[in-house]
C-alpha cells in the first residue's frame, strides 16, 4: 500500500489521542445515509438487498458511526471516543467510486474526576483540539465555517489541508455537535461530536509534511527566557500575539508561548493579563545582555503598535 505509513501513524495518534477503533459494515439505512449525505452525492444501491436498513452503500462513514456511539450508550457506556479508517461509496457518472475516509466520534466527559481534577464534559473545542493534533501529521488543518446540515451550527466547522503545494483544494473534512434532531433519529441522548475526512489528501498532506521536514543541529550555546507581562484587550487571542513577535523574524526566536493569563484586580475592565515567555538561542554565540534588551524592545513596540497591548508592571 502507499499509505500504509501514513495511516500507521494516524492509528498510533488516534489510539494516543484516546480513541478505540471500531469496524463496522458498510451497509446503512438509505433514510439515516440521507441525514448525513451532501446534496450533490449519489447513492450507490444495493440491487438485492438482504433487508430494508441494509439497502445502501453508505456514502459517509458518519453514519456507522452514529450507530455505534447509540450501541455503546445503550448498553451502558456513557463515555465513549470511537474511530474507523474505512471507506464510504458513491456513484460518480453512473459508476461505483471508493472513496477512503477516517471517521471519529465522541461523546461523554472528557476529564473524569480526580484528586486535583474536576470533571469536564466532552466539547467541540475537545473535538478541534484532536483534529488539530491530528491534522499536524500533514502539515495542521485550516477551518472554516460549517455548511452541512448534521451539524450544530454554532458548533461545526469544516477543514482543508494548511499546507500549500496540495492536488487537492478545499476542504476534505467536517466535525461538530450533532444536531438536536438528528441525535434525535438516533436516540442519543447527551452530546454526541462527529467527524470526518477523506484520507487521499490528507495522506498526501503526510507525504509533504515529512519531504518537507528539516533538521538542524542543537546549539551549544545556552538558551535564554524572557516573560512578557501583557496587558491586552479582551477578545486578543495568543494566536495574534504569537503572529506579531513571529513576523519581526528574529532568527534567535526559538519558541514563544503562552504561561499565564490573568484578570481581576489591578487589571482594568475589558482587560485581561497575559504572560508570554519567548525564549532566544544563538547558534553562533552566547547572546549578551544588550542583544537580549534589544531583542525585547523590538517585541514590546510591535506589540504595542499592532495589538495595543501595554507592559503589565503591577
């Protein structure tokens, strides 16, 4: 196989991620197929089919998985992260097509409680987070707003490869909340978080993720960490913080991160504080103090022109 790489190390990061693989048939009921079917998708029948709820090829692998969540939680188990490498079927100018997926479902807590640790319920945010870490294996996913009518439209999104040099152009995926009256149709009775995505783009996206991939010796000068306490509008996002420091394209930069956020007192309203730790490497030198302040203005007035931000001193 071509991808049989590839999609080892999709199993090994779903599996890491939490999930247990499920194989299912393939043959659905053509009602519950047509919840979940684009419009622009055709059929693939059975000519002469064994029963009613077995008269179709699926056309989406969101289905199966639908039933498998609802077979779980009817017998007992309430806290579920399923997923299935497969294939869903379809007819493409009056001929059967294949069409390798990856489907994942979700439902449950996300953190059971522990010594030093609540209880969560499983959320979407849950959901992009593992397509995130997911979607790293070729080159991260790109999310845009849902279109499909599964899904809960305040919490869906659709997804396309991030990197650029892809065959394929748009988006290969789609997660989210199952809507209320689809969960309905399945007797899902708490939150269910559906996904899926075509595996012939993504597999390429591993391909030129890893062609892509360089490697550089570690430097035998030592590392230096500066935090950066951040006074910050609400609604900023890390995201943007980190885009503005990246784009003065220090080459000593070697990781900026998030450590802290705080609001409450001494922080003004519709503010919140922000501490940001950028850490700078040389592979030539010990970086002195004078490149470090040099460094850190460069940053602080960026981040003041473009984000407004302010340096906390309180």
């Amino acid at each position: 196989m071509p991808y049989a790489q590839a999609e080892d190390r999709l199993r090994e990061r779903l599996i890491g991620l939490g999930y247990c693989e499920i194989v299912s048939i393939p043959l659905v009921n053509e009602e519950e197929d047509a919840l979940f079917r684009p419009a622009d998708v055709m059929p693939a029948r059975v000519a002469n089919p064994l029963a009613e709820d077995a008269s179709l090829l699926r056309s989406t692998g969101l289905v199966s998985m639908a039933h498998a969540l609802a077979w779980n939680l009817n017998r007992g188990q309430r806290n579920l992260r399923l997923f299935e490498i497969g294939r869903a079927y379809r007819l493409q100018n009056g001929a059967p097509k294949e069409i390798r997926i990856a489907t994942i479902g979700a439902t449950g807590m996300a953190r059971e409680k522990g010594i030093a640790e609540s209880p969560r319920e499983y959320k979407f945010a849950d959901l992009k987070g593992d397509l995130d870490h997911i979607g790293a294996l070729a080159g991260g996913f790109a999310w845009n707003a849902a279109g499909a009518g599964w899904q809960h439209p305040a919490r869906a999104g659709d997804f396309s490869p991030a990197k650029n040099g892809m065959s394929h152009a748009g988006a290969i995926g789609r997660a989210g909340q199952l809507a209320a009256r689809i969960a309905d149709k399945f007797k899902l009775r708490q939150d269910t978080f559906l996904a899926e995505w075509a595996l012939e783009p993504f597999f390429e996206g591993y391909h030129l993720a890893r062609a892509a991939r360089k490697y550089q010796p570690i430097s035998r000068f030592p590392a230096v960490e500066r935090d950066f306490s951040l006074t910050l509008s609400d609604g900023t996002s890390f995201a943007a913080v980190r885009e503005v420091i990246s784009a003065l394209n220090i080459p000593e930069i070697i990781s900026i991160e998030a450590v802290d956020l705080f609001r409450g007192k001494h922080i003004p309203q519709g503010k919140f504080s922000l501490l940001v730790r950028v850490t700078f490497q040389s592979t030539e030198a010990t970086l002195t103090e004078a490149q470090l302040s040099h460094f850190s203005s460069r940053i602080i007035s960026a981040l003041e022109q473009k984000l407004g931000a302010a340096l906390r001193t309180v």
